[in-house]
C-alpha cells in the first residue's frame, strides 16, 4: 500500500495522510478514503491481487471524476460518480479471500457479491454516504459494471453513471493489463503468450469496431485484442481520449507477437483505433 492510501500502525490501526484539499468535496471523500482504507485494511495488502485491486479503486474513482466533469456535470453528481468509483470493487477482496483468484468464472461475479455486502443485510453503505436517496442509483452502477451490455430499460440518469463508471473502468483495466505479470493475468508465460495467434473470428468483431464476445476468444493473442477492443465500447468522448493519453493502449498494440499473423492484427487494429 502507498503512502497515499494510509499506513498501517505498530498497534493495527489505520490512518490516513490529511487528506488534500482539491476541488472536490473535501470532507466526504476524505471520510470515503477513510473507511475504504479501513475496509481494506482486513485484508492482506501484501498479496498482489488485493494491492491490485486497491490501486485499480483509487484510479477508476479519479477516471470517473473526470469524465463526470468533461460532461458538465454538477460538483454533487461528479461527487457521486467518484463515489461509486470507489465502491466498484468492494467485492474483489472479499471474493480473493475466499477464492484465491478474481476470475468470476471459477468464483463468484464479484459485482454481485460487492452490492450484496454493502446493500445487504450488514449495510456497508452506511459506513459511505449517509444519503438514501442514492442508494438505488448506486447498487444497479454497481451490480451492471461488469455486464457485457447494461439492461434495457433503465433511466436516463442511472444509465448515465453506469457509463461513466463502466468507462473508467476499461480505461483502467488497459493499465492493469500491460502492468500485470503475463504470468497472473493469463496464467501463462510470456514466451507462450508471445508465440500465440489470433483467431479469425475475433478479427471479424474487431472490424465491426465491437467489444470482443467471451465466445470467441480462444488463445492469449485473443485475450490481449478483446482487453484492446474495450475501447470500442466507450461511451463518452473524454473516455477515449484518456484511453489514448494514458499509454498504455499503445503499449498493448506494441507487444513484440511472434506470430506474423498476430504481428499483423495488431498494425490493423492499430490503424482502426487511430482512425478512431
Ligand atoms: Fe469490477
């Protein structure tokens, strides 16, 4: 754990740097960062999938700040989004405790599990935001963040902060992605996963500009390309530029494959990512 995120105590309590002062609401988040901190604070910071999980809250509440703010909107409902942002994942640590792993697949659907501990019977929310109002808005943020395709029928103003927080969420999961060992992510080497090659179908959605569907992905090269096309699922305009800025959609694009296939569809998606 950073310094930024507090520091633990010789007598196991936790404590948090003063929080600084920006332009956000100073004392809630401050009181956020806190009993986050505190949250996690049961959990092992020295296993690399909960300090993963730590940094990975912190950025996508900061990302989903700031596509809130590049839409217009007002310093309570940028409040709001940076609040969800933060309680996205909760349910990672929980699930990593009990699981050793946060592939759902082999677990649990860690959105599920997240909503249940902090709209369930324990009310971990009460610890976040005394405001009822928003609880609705932010269970169905939370429960849809790692759908494919959010429900139809939901209001124009829920949908909104689902989009801003599934953004964030895929900006950051670029970062993870090029950041992480080949190792923990795809459970292989890098050699293999240099050697692997792309397969025919998932070159098809790519071309459509699409997110690539679970079904088709059967190699490593398959799992790099559908972590690359989240960018066509990205809603708002300032989602794709921070895609961009960040770098690491470029690093991805540059893994050295030694496929000449693989090699090839990584110039074309290239050239369609920056014809945008
Ligand atoms: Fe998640």
């Amino acid at each position: 754990m950073t310094k930024s995120e507090g520091t633990r105590q010789g007598d196991g309590s936790f404590v948090l740097p003063a929080c600084r002062r920006d332009k956000r609401t100073v004392p809630l988040s401050c009181h956020v960062k806190q009993n986050f901190a505190a949250y996690v604070s049961d959990y092992d910071a020295d296993d690399p999938k909960i300090a993963l999980k730590i940094k990975h809250t912190y950025r996508v509440a900061d990302l989903s700040d700031e596509i809130a703010r590049s839409i217009g909107l007002g310093e309570e409902d940028v409040y709001l989004a940076w609040l969800i942002g933060m309680l996205h994942d909760i349910g990672r640590f929980e699930q990593v405790k009990r699981y050793g792993t946060y592939i759902d697949s082999e677990s649990v659907d860690h959105a599920q599990l997240g909503a249940d501990i902090l709209f369930g019977e324990g009310r971990l929310i009460e610890k976040f935001t005394d405001d009822r109002k928003t609880d609705s808005l932010i269970e169905t943020a939370i429960r849809q963040h790692n759908r494919f395709m959010l429900t139809e029928g939901l209001d124009d103003r829920t949908r909104m902060f689902c989009d801003i927080l599934r953004d964030a969420d895929k900006i950051d999961i670029l970062r993870v992605n090029y950041e992480t060992p080949m190792e923990e992510i795809y459970n292989t080497s890098r050699e293999e996963f240099l050697a692997s090659a792309v397969s025919s179908e998932v070159m098809e959605q790519v071309r459509q500009h699409i997110t690539v569907t679970r079904d088709v992905i059967k190699t490593y090269a398959d799992h790099l390309i559908g972590h690359i096309a989240l960018v066509f699922g990205l809603v708002y305009p300032r989602s794709r530029e921070l895609a961009k800025e960040q770098g690491y959609l470029d690093k991805l694009l540059s893994h050295p494959m030694k496929d000449p296939g693989a090699r090839e569809a990584l110039e074309e998606i290239r050239g369609i990512i920056g014809a945008g």
